[in-house]
C-alpha cells in the first residue's frame, strides 16, 4: 500500500497543531486543570 505523504503530512500538522492550540486556549481561558 503507497502512502501518499505529501498530501497526508499538511493535514496531520494541522491537527497537532490545531490540538495544541485548543489545549492552550482551554488550560488559559477555559479554567482546565489537570489531575
């Protein structure tokens, strides 16, 4: 099976990217907390 990374790799940065982005803005605005 060929992978086709060229077209995987934009989205898969997108999503860590965009899963950071939200963790921070939660722990900042959205009062989270861990444990």
């Amino acid at each position: 099976m060929q992978v086709n990374w060229e077209k995987i790799k934009p989205a898969l940065w997108g999503a860590v990217g965009g899963g950071i982005v939200l963790a921070i803005i939660g722990f900042a605005w959205g009062g989270w907390v861990t444990g």
